[in-house]
C-alpha cells in the first residue's frame, strides 16, 4: 500500500481508538449517573464527586471520534448521521441534560437540587440507551428487516448494563466505606445483564451480517480470533469472582474496574475485525468515503503532535486527582 | 416548511444558544486569571481584606466559569453532530478545508481546555500554586484558540481564499490563505472584544446585584470596578474594529452591506435609515426613517459614496428585513453599553471606588444590563450568519445545495421542537442559577468547604479528614 492509501486506514484507526477510549472513558461516567438514583444524597455528591475532574475532558473523545468521521470520512459521517438521525438526538439531549446537571445540582437551589439529580439519572440512561442503539444500528449496517431493529434493540438495554457495571467498579476503586460496599452490589447486580447481553450479541452479529459471518467462521483464522471471545469469558468470570471476595475492597479494588477496559478493548479489537476495511459495513470503505490525502496529511500532522500531549495531560490529571499530590498544602 | 428552513431553523437555534457560552467563557478565562494573579499578590501583603475579596471573587466566578463551561460543551457536542445530521453535502464539498480546521479545533483547543479545567477548578491543594496557574491559563489560552480556529472556519465561509476546485471538490492550495482569509482578522478580533464586553457586562451586572442585595462585600465593589474598567477600555475600540469589520464586508459582501442598510437601488450619498420596515414583496422600505447621506459617510467615508443596492444581486442576497433590525440591535447595544460604562466609570471614580456611595438606582441599571453581551453578541452573529445567505459559502456554494434530503420535514420537526424546549429551559435555570449565586455567594462558599470535608480519597484534598488506606493502586 502506498502512503496515501494507508492514510485512510491510519485515520479509520485513530477513530477507531477515540470511540473506544470515549465507551470506557465516559462509559464510567454515564454507569455512575445511571447509578445516581439508588444512593443517599451524601452518596450522590461523592459519586458526582469521583467524576467531576474527568468527565468533561472523557466527553471530548466523542467530539474527535464524531470529528475524525466528519473531517477524515465526510461521506461516511452524512450517511452514518443522516441514518442515525433520530437517536442521534436523543443521544444529544441526554448528554445536555447530564452534563449540565451536574454543574447544576451543586449550584441550585436545595429544592431543585432532587430535580437536577433525577434529570442526571435520566440524561445518562437515555444517552446510553441511544448509543446502544446507534451501535446496534451500526454493527448491522443499517439493514432493514424485522431482525435488525430488534438487534439494535438487544444493544441498546446491554450498552447501558455495561456501562452500569463500569460505573460501579469505578466506583468500588474511588471510594470506601459504606458506598463502597454498595457499589460491589451494583456491579453483581449489573454483571449478569452484562454479560448476557454481550453473549447474546456476539451470536447475534454473525446472524444479522453475512460479512461478519464469513470473517469469523473460516478456517484458519477462527483458531486465532477464538483468542478474543476467551480471554474476554476469562476476564469476566474473573471479575465475577472478586466481586465474590471481601478483597475487592481492599488492595485489588482497581482491577474489576481494569479488567472491564480490557474487555472493551478485546470487543474493540472483534468488531474492528469484523467491520475492516469497511467504514459503513457492506456499502462504503475507507477508501471510498476518505478525503483528499492532502488534507489528511495535515491532519495527521496536528494529531502526530497533539494526540500525544492529550495523552500526556490526560495522564497527568487522573495522577493530579489519584490523591498522589495530597500532602500539598490546603488552597 | 420545508426541510430546508426547519434544518435552518434547527441549526441557527443550537448555535444561537451555543454562543451564548463561549461569548462568556472565552473573556472569563483571562478574567480570572487575572483575579487569581491579585490574589497572589495581595495574599503577603498588609490588606487582608483586599486579598480575601479577591480570591472570594476568583471562587465565585470560577463556579460561573464551569457552568457556563458546561454548557458551552454540551451544546457544542450538539453541533459537531448537526454539521452531519442537517448540512451532509458541506463536508462532501469542502470537507478538505473545514476538516483540518475542525479537527486543529478539536486537538489544539478542546482537549486543552478541558483537560486542565479540571486541574483549574479542584486541583486546589493537590498541584502546587504554579501548576494550577499554569492551568488556569491553559484553560484560557485553549478557550481563545478554539476561538481562532472556529473564527478561521466561518471566515473562509464568509470570504473563501487559498482554494481550488476540481470536480466540484474544494481543495487547499494555501493554508496560510485559508487561514488569514479577507475578513479573518477582523471577524476574529470583534468576537474576542465581543466575548471581552460580555464578561464586563456580566461582571459589573452581577455585582452590582449583589451590592444591592448587601453580600459579597468584600469581593463585588472590586470585581465591578474590574468590569466596568473592562467595558470602558474595550468598548471604543471594539467600535473601531467593528467598523474597519463593515468596510470589509462592503468590499467582499457588498449584498450583506445593503441589507443592513436597507438599500435596494444603487445610490450615491446614501442616507442612514434610523428605521424602516424592508419589504421583499415590493423591494422597497416601508415607514422609514432617514439620515441624508449618513449610511455613505459611514460605511465609505465619503459624502457621495457608491452603495451598491439589493437590485443588483438578485436571487443572491439575504433577506433584508431580519439583517437591518438585528444590525441596530447590536449597534444600539453598542452604544448603550458605551454610555453606560463611561458614565458609571467615572461616577464610581468620583465616589472614590466606594460602592456604598452610588446611587441604587445605577446599580440596578448596571444589574439590568448583565446580559446585553448577549443580545449584541447574537445580533451581531445574526447579522454575519443570515447575511451570508443564500450562501453556505459566500457565493461559491448554495445552503439549498448541501441540505440533507433523508430526514422527513415531520422528524426535524419533532427533534426542533425538542431542542428549542431544552434550550429555552436551560437559558431560563442558567440565569436564575446565577442569580441565586450570586445572592447566596458566602453560603456557597460554605456548602463547598462541608463538600470537600465530605469527599473521598482521591477526589480532593481534605483539610479534616487525615487520609489513609490502600484505595489506590499506587
């Protein structure tokens, strides 16, 4: 492949990484908003509390990842949106709502502050189920039929579960006492929906895309790709078990929470598989729908240069609010 | 309707509530930069209560900032979907030069700001003094770039440079001329002037509130001797800009220019129309009221001074009716706020900057005018934006030509309805959010000390309780 040809293929996967980043990044956020109703409201303002420094700077992810699709993919991004169109903005509306709940809810009124709490509940769940949806509208294609409506439908109740059980092993690392002890019972509540939304998609997807069928159930490859399917059964049962022990609150309370992102990437990383080289499955490659080389050139520019220093103060700030720089003194 | 208008309708309205946010955050991010750097170097010093006032006004104005903040994010989210959802044919046509200027947008200014603002506003105590400076002025720096960046793109729209077609595609052949298009730099100036005014205004409005209401004492007389400091240096020269900016586009939209004016035959010695009532059914004004001469003198510095009319860009000019009445908004705006500054300056001046000294009656008028950056910010933006129709680029490409064909009239309806409900509910809690705020600043102040004695570790510092326990992995 020349330069120019593999452009689109690089920009497919810095798009690729952004969407990912942002599922597990904000997935946490939108887990623990979905969470809100069951705490007390001292509960309420630590969970606020464990996402306030991130969830703004989680939420950018989408804006590259939408970004990537409309300035690297314009005509992928007018089909994709232009199909989407309805949950779209339903999926706008739940992120207004949560996104300035939460800035509300500390600055109101008391009286309004039960209303800004329940509008945070209600704008996480419908920015969830929406993109369940949207990912289930995706996967397949946009086929029409009875069967892929009801497969987006199956996604857009498992999208949030995974995202409540990212909630509350986030939230079983950041916190303690009490809260925490709930949020280990939120995660095993949440694990079973989980996981069976997850098994019942991947039997599903080859069932709705020929495509997809063909890529995974070839020999050879199927003894390779059976790598991804295992070790995300082996990381889940894994997490199934230290929700079983008391140890999950004490020193290993971070790895439910890091085994989960692993399971994303291994998801990731089948779906990628399943899709590549198609931008819009089955109707528009990467190549097909790219824009000038020229103009990716430059932006590839910008991201060689940015994208790392993202990285950077990204991991500078989850070390600033990691409780690291504590014996500094009081402001 | 047709889908056309609703998708414009649909559009105008998420970036008329969008700009209502950045207006502010953008000036604010400087601002309080400022208020932190005299906290600094008050905080040694002998006058306590100087020092105090300003970190309570850096405290309180930082909360405004996140707010706002929010909201600017959430409805910018919002946009970066609705260049798809309503405008799919813009990306295909010119997706190679609002692309890289999107996507520098998205990786130098978005991630920026929002990757520090965290840092800026609960990483007191957990980065030292300088570390959170240095975000606090990221935060700003990011705010103002994301400013150019967007600044750049619409110029190009308004005045395309650096470009070359071929099969209907646009490509760059100049970055440099993209960039630093004909009405780049002044469009880019009279924004960042314009978000500047509307922090004054919002400044000096709040405090003055809180001044008739008896709290904030120690931090409200300084912040609104800060804004109305602010307004007054910035308002004359943003009426200079602003000219230089109407000149422009009387070289490179000379259709906009009659518009505003509301000229329909080419004249000479053109009069300024005070009011009139622009009728596109008869092409001609209705009720007006004139100036001889003025609108010539004005706009080409000449007392007999060609303007060309709106008869000679037939079927390629914008409706005149909405341009001329929101062009006087902004400018009337404009000169109220000129007046109001100068006067309340130098009257605060004259009281010896002792805010108990002023009469009540002014300090309503200044809380009256807390959010007349708003209405002269969208007025203006009105004015650029509906100007440049029926133009997505001015004169290259039709906004009729890009629209996106699959959504039904009913479905834009439908999400219209829901954006304007939401965006109406959310203007109204912003304000009144402020306003209780405001009145309730020590009490706020309060509720955020019981907060961080309350937060887990890892969140933030806590002054009370010692912090213990293997919660973290490090």
């Amino acid at each position: 492949m020349t330069f120019d040809a593999t452009l689109p293929v690089v920009f497919m996967a810095l798009m690729g990484v952004s969407m990912l980043v942002y599922v597990v990044s904000d997935g946490y956020d939108l887990g623990v908003g979905m969470l809100m109703h069951r705490a007390t409201d001292a509960e309420k303002d630590v969970m606020i509390a464990s996402i306030g420094p991130f969830w703004d700077a989680n939420e950018t992810w989408l804006v590259l990842g939408v970004g990537i699709l409309l300035i690297a993919f314009p005509q992928a991004h007018g089909l994709v949106l232009g199909e989407l169109y309805l949950p779209v903005a339903l999926m706008l509306v739940g992120l207004t709502l949560r996104g300035v709940a939460f800035d509300f809810r500390v600055k109101a009124k008391d009286a309004h502050k039960n209303t800004w709490d329940r509008l945070f509940f209600a704008g996480s769940t419908l920015a969830a189920v929406a993109q369940g949806w949207m990912l289930g509208r995706y996967v397949s294609g946009f086929g029409t039929g009875w069967n892929y409506p009801l497969f987006a439908a199956a996604i857009a109740g498992a999208l949030p579960m995974a995202y409540v059980l990212m909630g509350a092993t986030w939230l079983i690392m950041k916190t303690e006492g009490e809260l925490q002890g709930r949020a280990v019972e939120w995660a095993r509540m949440a694990w079973a929906p989980m996981v069976g939304g997850l098994v019942l998609i991947s039997m599903a997807t080859p069932w709705v895309s020929a495509t997809v069928r063909q890529r995974w159930f070839a020999l050879p490859e199927i003894i390779a790709l059976s790598a991804i399917p295992l070790m995300c059964g082996v990381s889940l049962l894994a997490v199934r078990s230290l929700l079983g022990t008391r140890h999950v609150r004490g020193p290993v309370c971070w790895l439910p929470f890091t085994l989960l992102i692993l399971v994303f990437v291994l998801g990731f990383l089948g779906l990628a598989y399943s899709i590549y080289p198609y931008v819009v499955l089955d109707r528009l490659t990467v190549w097909q729908a790219a824009s000038s080389p020229e103009a990716l050139k430059v932006i590839l520019l910008g991201a060689c240069i940015s994208v790392p220093a993202i990285a950077g103060y990204t991991v500078f700030s989850y070390r600033v609010f990691r409780g690291k720089a504590a014996e500094l003194k009081y402001a | 309707m047709d889908a056309l208008l609703l998708a414009r309708m649909q559009f105008a309205a998420n970036i008329t509530f969008h700009i209502l946010f950045p207006t502010i955050s953008i000036g604010m991010g400087w601002v309080l930069l400022f208020f932190r750097v005299r906290w600094l170097s008050t905080r040694h010093g002998s006058d306590k209560v100087a020092a105090q006032g300003w970190l309570d006004a850096y405290r309180f104005w930082t909360k405004v900032f996140a707010l706002t903040f929010a909201l600017g994010v959430v409805s910018g989210i919002t946009m970066s979907f609705q260049f798809g959802t309503n405008w799919p044919g813009f990306m295909q046509k010119v997706g190679n030069i609002a692309g890289p200027l999107l996507g520098y947008e998205v990786l130098t200014a978005f991630f920026l700001e929002a990757g520090f603002l965290g840092v800026m506003l609960f990483g007191h105590g957990k980065v030292s003094e300088r570390v959170h400076l240095m975000a606090t002025c990221l935060v700003a720096f990011g705010t103002t770039l994301s400013a150019f960046w967007i600044l750049a793109l619409n110029s190009w729209m308004q005045t395309p440079a650096g470009h070359g077609i071929v099969d209907g595609i646009y490509h760059v052949k100049s970055w440099f001329d993209v960039v630093f298009n004909p009405s780049f730099p002044y469009r880019f100036t009279h924004m960042v002037l314009a978000s500047g005014l509307t922090c004054a205004f919002l400044l000096a409005g709040l405090s003055a509130w809180q001044l008739l209401r008896g709290v904030a004492q120690r931090s409200a007389p300084r912040v609104l001797r800060v804004g109305l400091t602010l307004a007054g240096l910035l308002i004359p020269v943003q009426i200079v800009v602003g000219d230089m900016h109407g000149l422009n586009t009387l070289q490179h939209q000379p259709a906009k220019i009659a518009a505003v004016e509301g000229v329909w035959q080419t004249e000479r010695g053109a009069p300024l129309l005070l009011f009139a009532i622009p009728d596109l059914e008869t092409r001609s004004n209705r009720f007006q009221v004139k100036v001889p001469k003025l609108a010539s003198v004005i706009l080409t510095h000449e007392i007999d001074g060609e303007i060309k009319g709106l008869n000679e860009f037939r079927d390629r000019h914008p409706p005149p009716l909405p341009l001329f009445f929101a062009f006087r908004a902004m400018v009337g705006m404009g000169l109220l706020m000129l007046a109001t500054s100068w006067l309340g300056w130098w009257l605060y001046r004259r009281a010896s900057w002792r805010a108990e000294r002023l009469p009540r009656a002014l300090l309503g008028f200044f809380a009256a005018m807390t959010f007349s950056g708003w209405i002269a910010t969208v007025s203006g933006w009105y004015v650029t934006e509906i100007g440049r129709q029926p133009f997505i680029v001015y004169g290259l490409i039709r906004t009729a030509d890009v629209v996106s064909t699959v959504p039904t009239p009913a479905m834009i309806g439908v999400t219209l309805t829901l954006y304007l409900a939401l965006y109406l509910a959310l203007i109204v809690a912003y304000v009144s959010v402020l306003k209780y705020m405001a009145e309730k600043p020590e009490e706020l102040l309060e509720i955020e000390e019981l907060e961080r004695a309350a937060t887990p570790v890892g969140v933030a510092t806590s002054p009370v309780l010692p912090i213990r326990g293997a919660a973290w992995t490090s």
